[in-house]
C-alpha cells in the first residue's frame, strides 16, 4: 500500500472518535500555569543561547473586520483600522525585549505571521512590521526563510500579495474553509471563488515557494455532494498544501459560535461521509495525508521531510524546522524557548500594561521536565511519522520501554487487535487504517490526558 492510500472505516472511527489534544505542542496548552513567569522565561532563553542554533518567529495580529461564526480564534473584530497602530507599537515593545534576551546574529529560518487577519494591516504597516523585526532579528535575505503569512482573500487583492513578496515573504495560506455560498452565508464569511482565484495566481507570477488552504468540514449546510464541489474548486486552484479541519461546535466556550444553528449542523454520519469522501478525493488527485487533516503534494518540503524522518509539530501544525526555537510575539501567542513553553496575556489593555511598564507580557508557562521531554519524542514521532523504533528510545533516553510504558502499551491493545497499530519488541507502527486516528495512538503517551477535561479539546474525527 503507497503512502496515499488510506483506508476510511466509518464504524472503526466512530468508535474511537473521542476528544483529545492535537499535539501541537506536549505538555499541551492545558498543562501551562500562572506560576511561570517573566524570570522562567529570561532563564529559558539563557538555555536556548546555551545551544544556539536558528529562530523560528511568530507574530500574532488579532484584527479581523468582521467575525466568522465557527472561529475560536483570540481575536479583535473591527472595522476601525487605526486600532492597529497602538497594539503594533506594543508589538515593538515585545519585540525589542526579546531581542534583548537572544544572542544577536541567531538566523530566523522561519517566520510566520498569524491571527486573526494579518492583511487588516495597512501596506505601510506591514513594511513597517517586516523592517522592525530585522532590525531586531536576523532575518534572511536570500529567500531560504520559511516565511509565511496566513491570507483572507477578502483582505488581500493582487497587490497586497506583490507587497508581501517584496518584504520577504515566499508561502501563504488562505482561508477558504468551504465555496458553498449558503454555507458561507451561514458562517458569516462570503467570498468568492474569483477573489481566492486572483490572490493564488499572484502568489504563483510573484514565485511563492507554496500555497495552502484551508477547509472546514461540520459546518452548517454542508453536505458531502456539496463539499465535493467545493474540493473540486480547490483542486483547480492547484494548491500545495491542504488542511481539512474538523468544526467543533463549543458555543459554550466560544460566543461567536453561538450564531450557528446546532439543528444546521451536519450529523455525524454525514460529517464521516464528507471526510471518507475527502480523503479518497485528494489521494486520487495525488496528495499525501501527511498526518490528521493535512495533505500535501509529494514534492511539497513537508511530505520530503516526512519520508526523510525530520517532521515535527508545533503551534502552526506540521512543521520542516524542529531544530528552531520559536519566539512568539503579540497578545495570546505561545513560544517554545529553550525546554519550556510559555503564553502572553490574551487581553490588549493587559498586554500593552505589561509592556509599558517594561516587561514581558506573559500570562502562564510550564518548564518541560525530563519526563516530558521523553513523552514528548514518543508522540512526536508517532504523530509525524507513524513509527516509533523502540531500541531507539530505549538508548536515547535509558529506560526500559514495556517497563516505563507499560500502561501505555495496555492501553494500545485494543488498537492492536484493530489493526490500528502494530506492536512488536522493536517497534510501533500506525497502520494506515490507524493514521485518522493517531491522536487516539498518541493519547495513550500522554502522562496527562487521563486528567483532562474532554471540553476542552475537539473530537479527533
């Protein structure tokens, strides 16, 4: 079986389909506390100076004009853009700050600039923002950066793009999320083929390294026939990357959610109609499911790295760079710096407060033990690459595998006689028909998630 062909087994996925973690980061976001603050911080990035090597850098702009009813994003909606330029002088506050803490000259391999809606920045503020971060970091000139923007056509026409290249950018995603314009206008978010059309074909004429897009399935209206033709849209925009995310409908944690009907909603079964059809759509179009809801084309730097076993997981996803510690900048963004995680405050007025006042706006933290460091590997390998070489643990970390795991490995016996997973003395394989479900394989590592409050995390399905 080629690595595209993976089997869709609708009562084996109901049967698993619980909530849990996307692994984005381990310990996940849950485990972060008010007890790590500035000083932790300060101590982390002495540890990442103590080993050198690249940047990863993230800017969080929160802005969006209008507000898309499924979104469960820390965001600002208006339609003022002056608001804008307070907070990005906030942002140059915590920028300098941090660069006062990393060694001067460490290369940014990768840069990324999220929200929210980035491109609610006029164009003169996003050359603005692109020039304040080289001045304080080492950012590349040579186009080899991993730099990339996240794209709301509506917010974004063919100069906009041009812009972005000339500042350094060289990868874009765009939310699409479905065509269907009584799906759109249930979800508060209209936009056409036409404008998504215009802002890929610049970014191709403009040399882009990548295009992705966005999709959610579960959101109101949707069906699998019409999801189809949405795929079919998509295709012809020929992009490099998908993601395919599942909707979760949290209205309690999340108001905007709230405007969205549950009787709307399609029902499970439709929903694992719409995937099983996804799925078998993007292998026959030649994508590789790369891992959960991502696909890519075999040529794509995410799928080389995934064959070449150097793909790793972090706040953006699937990732070509785990050899960058990632600098996180702006209100709600998450940094991973020399063994620990840590998270600024989500409110702006809190935020700008702290940095006014000189210092690093950080709400919680958590410093990764030696336990979590092993867990850590354990999930990432597995998340990323389907395989865990138990020898390989066992000498990297000095333990002994069954004895250290053994709850876990009890735990994988019922995926085993699933065929989900395959357990010898060497080594763990997902199988294909266990790809969908390896957050499912990789909770079964986690020392937390049997603490975990389930409301807090999206169905894995």
């Amino acid at each position: 079986m080629s690595q595209t062909e993976i089997p869709f087994d609708a009562d084996l996925i109901r049967r698993y389909d619980t909530s849990g973690p996307r692994y984005t980061s381990y310990p996940t976001a849950v485990q972060f506390h008010d007890g790590f603050g500035e000083d932790d911080y300060r101590a982390a990035a002495a540890r990442s100076n103590a080993t050198g090597g690249p940047l990863s850098l993230y800017v969080h702009i929160p802005f969006c004009d209008t507000v898309c009813y499924y979104c469960a994003c820390n965001k600002v909606v208006t339609k003022d853009r002056a608001k804008a330029r307070p907070y990005l002088e906030d942002v140059y506050r915590e920028m300098a700050l941090q660069a006062e803490l990393f060694d001067a000259g460490r290369p940014v391999d990768q840069l990324h600039w999220g929200g929210g809606t980035p491109t609610f920045l006029s164009h003169d503020e996003m050359r603005e923002l692109m020039a304040k971060t080289g001045e304080h970091f080492a950012l590349k000139t040579d186009d080899t950066g991993e730099y990339s923007i996240e794209i709301d056509p509506r917010e974004a026409d063919a100069d906009t793009i041009r812009l972005l290249r000339e500042i350094g950018f060289n990868r874009i995603s765009l939310g699409v999320q479905d065509f269907d314009p009584e799906v759109q206008r249930a979800v508060n978010r209209v936009q056409s083929v036409e404008e998504t059309r215009e802002v890929v074909q610049t970014a191709r004429e403009q040399d882009f390294h990548g295009v992705s897009i966005d999709l959610i399935y579960g959101l109101p209206h949707q069906s699998r026939d019409r999801f189809m033709a949405t795929l079919d849209r998509v295709i012809e925009l020929d992009p490099d990357r998908l993601s395919i995310f599942n909707y979760a409908h949290l209205p309690q944690r999340f108001k905007p959610q709230r405007r969205i009907a549950g009787d709307d909603l399609p029902s499970p079964a439709e929903k694992l109609d719409i995937l099983g059809s996804t799925i078998r759509y993007l292998q026959q179009a030649g994508y590789v499911l790369i891992g959960m809801d991502h696909f890519a084309k075999p040529d794509d730097p995410l799928a080389i790295a995934q064959r070449e076993g150097t793909l790793q997981r972090n706040f953006q996803g699937y990732s070509t760079h785990a050899e960058c510690d990632m600098v996180a900048m702006g209100a709600s963004s998450i940094s991973q710096v020399g063994g620990a995680f840590s998270q600024n405050v989500k409110d702006l007025t809190a935020y700008h407060e702290a940095l006014i006042a000189g210092h690093l706006p950080i709400e919680k933290g958590v410093v990764i033990t030696e336990e979590d460091v092993l867990r850590r590997y354990v999930i990432t390998e597995l998340i990323c690459h389907f395989r865990l070489s138990i020898p390989e643990v066992e000498a990297r970390f000095g333990i002994d595998f069954a004895e250290h795991f053994a709850d876990a490995l009890d735990e994988l016996a019922d995926m085993a006689r699933d065929e989900l997973v395959t357990i010898t003395p060497d080594s763990i394989e997902v199988q294909p028909r266990g790809r969908l479900l390896i957050r499912n394989v990789c909770m079964a590592f986690d020392e937390y998630h049997g603490t975990l409050d389930g409301q807090r995390f999206s169905k894995v399905i």
